[in-house]
C-alpha cells in the first residue's frame, strides 16, 4: 500500500488541528466570558473608586490597593473572618458527618429505601428563599416551632435570631440542612464504587462494622470526600441568601460574614460603595483558590 504524499499528510493534519479548535471553541468561550472577565472586572472594581455617579460618567479615580488596606484595617473585618470560619467550617464539618452517616446507612438495601432517599433531597430542591424563609418563622423567639418544642422540655425561650450569642448557630443550622442532600447524593454514590467483595471478607475474617467502616469504607472514600468537602468549602464560603433573610448578618454584625459584607457594602445600605465590596469578594476568591491548591496537592501527595 502506498504511503500517503507528504501534501495530503499536511492537509489531513490541518484539518484534524482545526477540529480540536472547533470543539475547544465554546468552552474556551465559556471560560472567558464566565470566568475570566467576571474576574477582571471583579480585580478592576477593587482598584478604582467606583461610585454610582462613576459607573454613569465611567471616569472612576484609581486608587490602587487603597480598597484592601481599608477593609483590613477595617473594624469589621476580623469579626466577620471570624464568623466566616466558624460558619464554613461548621457547616461542612457537620454537613459532612450526617451525609456520610446518611450515606453508610442507606448503602444497605432495605424496604422504602429509595422512597427515604428522595426524602432528603427535598432541602436540596426547595428554592432558597422559602428554606430560609420556613428556618426563620421555625426559630422566631414568640411563634416558633422549635421554641415550642423545647418549652415542652422545660427549656426557656432562646433568642435565636434577634441574640449575638446565637444568631450564627441559627443560620449555621440552617445552612448545614441545606448541605446533607449534596454530601449524601455524592458519598452514596462513591461508596458504590466500593467493591462488595472487600466487605464479605471482612466479615469472614470477624471484622465488626465499625472496623469494616474504619479500615474499608473510610479509606477508599478518602478521594470522594476531599472533593465533597472542597465543593462545600467553596459554596459555604459565598453563602449570602440563607443569612441575609434570617439575620442580615445582624444582629450587631454578630452573623456577618465576609460575603454578606461584601453584598452590605454593594446593595444592602442603600448607599452602594462597589470596590471595597469587590475587594472583600477577591479575598474570598483568594480564600477559595487556596483550597483548591491544597486539594491538588493532597490528590498528588496521595497518588
């Protein structure tokens, strides 16, 4: 058979080279317009004094990192980093638990098992407003269900969206009712991935089900369940409607976190103040863009 002429080759190769091009094309597309320019004009905001009157007249004073000393130095700032770690890492960490703990438990085959699965995944597919709409009339001090409940067990009225002491466990409770659907949906679906076989010789060699879970389960779910928690530390990190519906980050800031701050700052006074808004989001996109570092180098550590 003969060879193909080296013009041919040239012309087949051409043709191939802009083929990859064309299916590239709409995701190279889709990042740039998506991703890409949101984030310039994200890093544009924050260097600039952009005012109402600057967005109309589009001359606005560029003032350099002058945005990012003045929310550090801000008073708010620690007290809302701080409620930013404790909401996040709450939330996952809890979210976490009861989804595997869910997940494990329905790993088992049993009657109505599919029907109770569904069942949690109602959070998940509620819109957020009414979610954090029913959380907020289930913790009203007066009319409450759960004040309602505990004064059942002789347990006084607790605040807990109008106190600073508990405003943040409130909208954490919330937020962590919101988050089990996801964890459960993907630690349920890794642990099919878990070969049956490793479990029934376990079981011959006299392991219990804690030690099957410790040294089977666990392990192999490790991959599984550093990406549940990086996508739950992203999302949880840029939670903005649960709290501003039940607390506004109030009261007196004690549920503020950085994303609320960040919305405060941009729409919620009424006196917009955009680039030290959009200087808080890049400390969160920052904060996000670390994490996912790290799990890149856990997954190669770990490889």
């Amino acid at each position: 058979m003969r060879a193909a002429p080296p013009r041919g080759r040239a012309r087949r190769g051409r043709a191939q080279r802009w083929t990859a091009v064309a299916f590239l094309a709409p995701l190279i597309v889709y990042l740039l317009l998506f991703y890409a320019y949101p984030l310039y004009r994200n890093i544009e905001l924050s260097v600039h004094d952009y005012t109402p009157r600057a967005f109309i007249q589009g001359n606005p004073e560029f003032t350099g990192l002058e945005n990012y000393l003045k929310i550090l130095s801000d008073d708010a700032f620690l007290s809302a980093l701080r409620n930013t770690a404790l909401f996040t890492l709450g939330s996952i960490a809890a979210q976490y638990a009861i989804g595997l703990a869910l997940a494990v438990f329905f790993h088992r085959s049993f009657r109505l098992s599919a029907a109770l699965r569904a069942m949690f995944l109602v959070p998940w597919l509620l819109p957020l407003i009414v979610s954090a709409s029913t959380w907020s009339w289930m913790l009203n001090s007066e009319n409450g269900i759960v004040n309602a409940a505990l004064r059942a067990f002789g347990i006084g009225q607790i605040n807990w969206l109008t106190s600073p002491d508990t405003s943040l466990l409130a909208v954490t409770i919330a937020n962590i009712w919101l988050g089990v659907p996801f964890n459960l949906v993907i630690l349920y679906a890794g642990l099919q991935n878990i070969p049956a076989d490793l479990y029934e010789a376990a079981g011959l060699d006299g392991a219990g089900a804690w030690q099957r879970f410790r040294h089977i389960t666990f392990p192999l779910l490790r991959p599984v369940s550093m990406i549940t928690l990086l996508l739950g530390l992203i999302y949880t990190l840029k939670v903005v409607d649960i709290i501003w519906i039940m607390t506004r980050g109030g009261p007196a800031d004690a549920s503020t976190t950085l994303a609320i701050w960040s919305y405060r700052e941009a729409f919620g006074t009424g006196q917009p103040d955009f680039s030290p808004a959009a200087a808080v989001g890049n400390l969160l996109i920052l904060i996000a863009f670390a994490a996912g570092l790290a799990h890149v180098r856990l997954q190669k550590e770990s490889a």
